[in-house]
C-alpha cells in the first residue's frame, strides 16, 4: 500500500516539473520570436535568422528588395538577392536585354559572350556572318577556325580545296595535318612515292603495314632473319627481345648452354 501511495506521488512530481519547464521554457521561445526581425526566417543550422527571400539585411533589420523589370527573386542571403530572367543580363540596377543579331541564338551563359551564331555563320563583332565554304569542303564544329575542312582526298592551298594527287601503292586519308595520302600495306614511302617493302624470308608483316618482323625461332640481324640457336634443354621464346630461349626446369643458364642445377 505505501509503494504504491510512493509511486502515484512520484509520478505526480515528474508531471508538475515537465509542466513547470514548459511554462518558463514559453516565455524564452516568445523572447527569441520577439528578437527576431518582421520577414526573417529562423537559419536551419546553428543560431540566429536570416532575411527571408526578397528581402535583405539592414542593420538588425529586414527591407524589401527592389525587384527590377524583367527580374525575380533569388534564394541567396548573399549579393544583390535578385538575377535578370532568361533572354536579359544585369545592367546598372536593372535589367536590360540581351541584343542577339540575326542567325543567332542566346547560348545560356552567364559570363562571355551570352549568344553564338547558328551553324553555318560565325561571329564577327556584333554580328553573324555566312561562312563561304570554298566547292570541295564542308562545314567544321571548330568554333574559332575557319569554319570548314576540305573534303577526303583534297587539300587546301590558298582558301580553296584543290585534289591530292595520289599516287599508286597510296590511298587517301585526312588532309588537315597530313600530305592527304598514305602508303598502302606492304608499301613505305619513297622520294617519290610508295615504294614496295621487302620482306626477308623467314620475316612477315608487322601490324602497321610498314615494317617486318621475323618469325618465331629467327631474330633480326641487320636486314636478314637468323635462326635462333637454341641448346639442349632450353625452349624458344620471345625472339624479339633477349637471347630468345629459355632454359627448362630444373636447369639453368650458364653461358649459352643449360646446366643442371645443384
């Protein structure tokens, strides 16, 4: 009978201090809300508030901000609080548009140059003008050359494409950074031309095409392929590099023959 007069009055003291934390915890929450400035926002980290969204800092206060034509209201606490819609760039305190010339498009950025020329013009001051792409050529992606490449099997030479001449054994490739021909496989390149590659026996060609390399059990010795000598107890291996042989277990290597080991 007392344990449980004991635990119905413990209870009841619990309850009268939650309730007595709650009633002097009130007026503390009430002050901090009172402290806090007309259109501020209680920060979501650490202490202390901040302007809400179309409204900025003065002192310990919180001011519209003016919001220009053509603009709208940024979720920054920090800046100028508001950006020039899509079409418009900041100019003084407002906003002003963006001038984009015939054949041309806003690109979207926000720093540089905010438009660029369609395909087939390019930019020149304020302005986009046609690209002349010469009989020959085709328009290029490049954005700062000019503007279009010379068709495989052509090259350029005074701002025309003018026809490579090939010759035989030759096939033609990108004419950008190279003469515009090479050598077919089996052929290298001549003082004239391309020349035919000979290939010594015992050798084949490598995979560029335009070179040799001897067979399995041969080494290169100047422009012939020797066999590889390979003594007793030892097996071939890669005769491209090394003596190309191996000696078997459990031997080993003593001069160019295989000895036992101890």
């Amino acid at each position: 009978m007392r344990i449980g007069l004991a635990s119905r009055l413990l209870v009841g003291l619990t309850l009268c201090a939650s309730l007595t934390g709650e009633i002097l915890g009130a007026p503390k929450a009430q002050a901090a809300d009172n402290a806090r400035p007309t259109n501020s926002v209680v920060r979501s980290y650490g202490s202390g508030w901040d302007c809400a969204p179309g409204f900025r800092q003065v002192e310990e206060r919180c001011e519209r901000i003016k919001l220009p034509t053509n603009g709208y209201y940024t979720d920054s606490y920090f800046g100028r609080g508001w950006d020039c819609e899509h079409g418009y760039r900041i100019g003084g305190d407002g906003c002003v548009e963006i001038k984009v010339p015939e054949h041309g498009f806003l690109n979207g950025e926000r720093y540089g140059d905010e438009w660029s020329c369609e395909r087939g013009y390019r930019k020149r001051k304020d302005s986009c003008v046609a690209i002349e792409v010469p009989s020959n050529a085709y328009l290029s992606e490049y954005k700062y050359t000019k503007g279009w490449n010379c068709e495989r099997g052509f090259r350029e030479l005074e701002n025309k494409c003018v026809a490579i001449i090939i010759p035989p054994n030759a096939h033609a490739i990108d004419s950008t950074y190279t003469r515009g021909w090479a050598c077919n496989r089996g052929y290298v390149m001549g003082k004239t031309g391309c020349d035919s590659l000979e290939v010594p026996p015992a050798a084949h060609l490598a995979p560029s095409g335009t070179e040799w390399r001897c067979d399995r059990g041969f080494r290169k010795r100047g422009q012939e392929c020797v066999a590889v000598a390979v003594p007793a107890n030892a097996f071939l291996s890669d005769t491209h590099v090394g003596r190309g042989w191996e000696c078997k277990r459990p031997y080993r290597q003593r001069g160019k023959t295989c000895v036992r080991a101890n």
